[in-house]
C-alpha cells in the first residue's frame, strides 16, 4: 500500500471517529463501558485528537499524492 492510499485511509477514518463524537456530544448520548459511564469531556478531547490526526493524514495524502 503506497503511502498516499495509507494515509488516505487512516485520515478518513479518524474523520469518522471525530464525527461520531461530534454526533455524542450533539445528542447528549450517554456512554457507558461495563459499570463506567464515559464523561463528554472525553468526546471533546477525542474530536480534538481524532480531528487532528484526520487533517494530518488529509494533509500527507495530499502532499504524497502531488509528488508521487
């Protein structure tokens, strides 16, 4: 797999992370793994994160791509 297709991919699946998120945090949707419900703040911090890491691979995809 070629770096720009890696990259490609990776970005777009961290988008869908965020975006699923942004959807919990949109919705007020509660989380809870076993007995431990999962705080909003932590969607916040994962859109930030997630969001970050979907623009980087964007932005290396894109860079990849034009010198490849």
């Amino acid at each position: 797999m070629s770096q720009h297709a890696f990259s490609l991919v990776a970005a777009a699946v961290f988008g869908l992370i965020a975006l699923g998120h942004v959807v919990r945090l949109v919705f007020r949707a509660s989380v809870v793994v076993g007995d431990i419900p999962i705080p909003m703040w932590g969607s916040g911090l994962a859109v930030i994160f997630m969001g970050f890491l979907a623009y980087e691979g964007f932005r290396v995809a894109k860079k990849s791509g034009s010198a490849g």
